[in-house]
C-alpha cells in the first residue's frame, strides 16, 4: 500500500482526500504542520508529501525527503513557486493541479470587484450597526469601462468570458498570448497598465511578475483604478501599494492573496495581536477588502483537486504521469 504524508492539513482536506484514499487503496496520515526543514521528518516510512501553497520545498528540506526515500510531491494547487525546482530534478517526480476550477477563481476575482466597488462589504457592517446610511458608498458602473485582464491561462480565459456580459472593453496581457482569444484583444503590459479602469491578475509568481505592482506600475494607472488580485501575493509590492492607497489612488482594492500571507490565511488568528504592520495597515483602508485564498475554494474544485492529486500519485507509480501536471521526474 502506497503511503503518503498529507502536510497543512484542514478539517476539509479530509472530507474529500480520505474517502477517496480508501478506494484507492492509499494509506494517508493526515499532519497539521506545515512541510519544512523541520518538519520533513514527519514523512519517514511513506512514499509521497502532499503539499499546499504555503508548505516549503526548498533545498534543505527536499533534501531531507531525498534521504527518506520519498518518490513523489504532490501539490494539491496549480502554483508551485513554492518549489526549488532545480532540487527536485532527477530525485523525485512532482506533479500538480494546474485546472481544478478556472471558473471558481474568476468568479472570485468578480465578486471581489463588485464588492469593493460598491463597498458592499461596507455596507453589510454599516447595516449590522442599523446604520442604512448610503453616504461614501458610491461605486462606479462597470459598462463602458475597460478591463485589463493580466495571464490568459484558464483562469484568466474564464474572467474575459464572464466579464464580457458587463459591457466592458477588455484588454489583455500575456507573454505567451493565445492565437484564439475570444473576447479581448492583447496589449503591452503597459498600454494596459494605463487604459485600464478595473486590473486583474491571473497570472503565476515567476521572475518576471514578481513585484509587477510597484511604484513606477502604479503611477503609470488611471487614478481610481480598480486593483484586484487573486493569483498569488507577491505579484504586488505591498509597501508601494500602502503608499498608494494613501495618496488616494485606488478606487479599490481586492486582494485574495497577501506577499506574507503564509503566517496568517487559512488560520484563525482572532485572538492574537497581529505583527505584521504591513497586513495591519492594509486592513485600516476602506477601500481594501482582503479575503483568506479562499478563490479555489468550491465543492466542485475541492473534488477535482483529491480526484487530481491522487490520480497524480496513481500515474507516478505506474510510470504515466501526464505532461501537463508534470514538474519533475525522478531518475
């Protein structure tokens, strides 16, 4: 029986890995800590780790899980800037999840713009209080205005093909553009940094993007602009962004994700005092709303991503694995 060491773990992790482990005949011994140099011990006698987004496989830990005998990573996301990719080469076969629910994300990436911009989330804290005051909640309307859609992988696909129905004028940027997009025509990234009213990233943390928002980025956008970010964190320049938003320079902003959030998202921390001054001071703007990477998080991705991840560890073992959820094999 193949034996994994399932890292991170939350209450629905469980609810659909381990039903679905047992018919697979696949042993899983479920931890709560997160994979790092420290905890990598923890996967001794198992065959594979099951990792999140915010588990480390850096050098010293693959290491580690080299020396343990571990053959497979798992990555139950599609991102994998988690992953020293250089390390894993050769020593082991990691696989990913890069299409669980295209449409959970975008429709995320929506519902955090229409909520900031009509600050509905204002609003119900407003209404909680029996405040019905309407004054500051003004938005704007989102036919005629332009939309700049940054990555058109299926995320970012999915976001144009929602977002058409608004009446929009949507623009694009890729580096790798598609010959048939549908819905929006490319741009450069910045023609689109500054004809957008609404941006939206749905593109992976590399070298190049990190930090894609900064100062200079930022100054060369539309007053007003509309940022919302639900891809991965270090895409935006948090200290640039602060200094933004208190100079007035966003209408709103929506962030899923935060260039730190690995001490914090996915926890309660409500009865702790927060540290981390940058998280802190995003929380004061009114126009921020910041969500927990909670975007993936549908019944129908939860599914696809336990069927995804141990159908990965199935095609390891029998030598199968399919390319394009492929990172690395082992000799």
């Amino acid at each position: 029986m193949t034996k994994v060491a399932f890292y991170d773990t939350k209450p629905y992790d469980k609810t659909w890995f381990k039903p679905l482990a047992e018919k697979m005949n696949l042993d899983i011994t479920f931890f709560e800590a997160r994979l790092n140099k420290d905890t990598a011990i923890l996967a001794t006698g198992n065959d594979a780790v099951c990792i999140f987004v915010n588990d480390e496989a850096d050098k010293d830990t693959l290491d580690i899980l080299y020396k343990q005998g571990i053959k497979t990573i798992l990555l139950r996301c599609a991102g994998y800037n988690n992953v020293d990719l250089k390390a894993v080469e050769g020593r082991f076969d990691v696989l990913r999840v890069p299409s669980y629910s295209p449409e959970a994300v975008a429709e995320f990436a929506l519902t955090l713009l229409l909520a900031v911009n009509r600050n509905v989330h204002r609003a119900y804290q407003r209404t909680r209080n029996f405040n019905f005051s309407i004054n500051g909640l003004m938005g704007i309307t989102l036919s005629g205005k332009t939309l700049g859609v940054v990555g058109t992988g299926k995320i970012g696909q999915a976001m144009i093909s929602i977002m058409q129905g608004f009446g929009l004028d949507i623009i694009c940027y890729d580096p790798y553009p598609l010959k048939d997009l549908k819905g929006a025509r490319y741009v450069t990234i910045d023609e689109l940094f500054e004809k957008s009213d609404i941006i939206s990233f749905h593109c992976p943390l590399t070298e190049e993007t990190k930090h894609m928002v900064n100062a200079k980025t930022i100054s060369e956008m539309k007053d007003g602009v509309i940022l919302v970010n639900t891809s991965r964190g270090a895409i935006v320049d948090t200290p640039a962004l602060i200094e933004a938003l208190k100079e007035g320079k966003f209408g709103g902003v929506g962030l899923d994700v935060y260039e730190e959030e690995d001490e914090y998202f996915f926890e309660d921390r409500s009865n702790e005092i927060i540290s981390n001054d940058e998280l802190s001071r995003l929380l004061t703007f009114p126009n921020v709303l910041i969500t927990s990477h909670q975007a993936f998080f549908t019944t129908e991705a939860m599914k696809a991503i336990a069927e995804t991840t141990l159908k990965n560890l199935e095609d390891s073992i029998n030598g199968t694995m399919d390319p394009k959820n492929t990172l690395a094999k082992r000799k």
